[in-house]
C-alpha cells in the first residue's frame, strides 16, 4: 500500500486573523472561527493523504465529518440562544476535536502518512483548539453560577 502525496499540507500554521472577536494564547492572537476554518481545510489536507486502503479508507470516512464539524458548530455556538445553549453548543464542538485528536492518534501509530512528523503540527493544532474550547466552556459555566449568585441574593 502507497500513501498519496501529501499535496498542500501545511506543517506550519501561524498566520491568523486578528478581528474583534480576538482570542489569545500567549503572544499570538486569532479570530477562532477562521482558526477552525483553517484547522478543517489542513485536515482535508490529511484524509486526502491517507493510504486507499480498508483501514484508511475507513479512517478518513470518519475523519471528514469529525474534521469539518468544529468548525460548523462553531458557526452555531455564535447564534446561541442562551449561555446554556452556548455552553451546549461548546461542547459539541469540544468531543468532534477529540475524535480529531484520537484519529490523528491511530494515523501516527500506524504511520499511515509518512513521515509521522507531518502530522506534528496538526497533532498541536488540534491539543491547542482543544485547550481554547474547554476553557471558554469553563469560563461559560463560572460566569453562569456567578448570574446565579446574583440573582439568588
């Protein structure tokens, strides 16, 4: 079995919008939507890399709709109802990147794309949005039982 070039895979990805919904880590600011626009587009980029086989097949089946889904949901979180739908709509966006990160996972250790440290960057990517969207839910929830403790005293 052959693995199809990785046409277009980025390993590095730095470059970020900066627009009034900033988000930071560090030094380094973004625009989340276009981060996870971006994180599906370089996914795109591995399921189209995968070996044509059973398992990669398989693989990128599942990929695709896990990859795209943050991103979709994410354009639902920013028309939330409520903080509980947000909150909702977060964590939606939180398991489909950790299926992400679990595929990314089988596809290093069976080493389906070579060389495995192509998928050194995507593998951060995916640990750094993952991070970004527990801590926004966490951030979510505080928030909620401060408006409780308001509203209780």
């Amino acid at each position: 079995m052959q693995t199809k070039a990785l046409n277009g895979f980025k390993e590095n990805n730095t470059q970020y919008s900066i627009t009034n919904d900033q988000y930071s880590i560090g030094k380094r600011k973004f625009n989340l939507e276009d981060r996870l626009v971006d994180f599906t587009c370089r996914m795109i980029d591995v399921v189209e890399a995968l070996p044509d086989s059973r398992a990669g097949n398989y693989i990128a089946g599942q990929l695709i709709k896990s990859c795209n889904s943050p991103a979709f949901n994410y354009g639902e979180v920013q028309a939330a109802e409520s903080r509980n739908d947000f909150i909702h709509k977060m964590k939606i966006v939180l398991k489909e990147l950790k299926e992400c990160r679990v595929a990314l996972k089988i596809i290093s250790r069976k080493e389906m794309i070579k060389p495995v440290k192509k998928l050194k960057d995507i593998s951060k990517e995916t640990e750094e949005l993952i991070a970004i969207i527990a801590k926004s839910i966490t951030t979510a929830k505080n928030n909620n039982e401060v408006n409780k403790l308001r509203i209780d005293h």
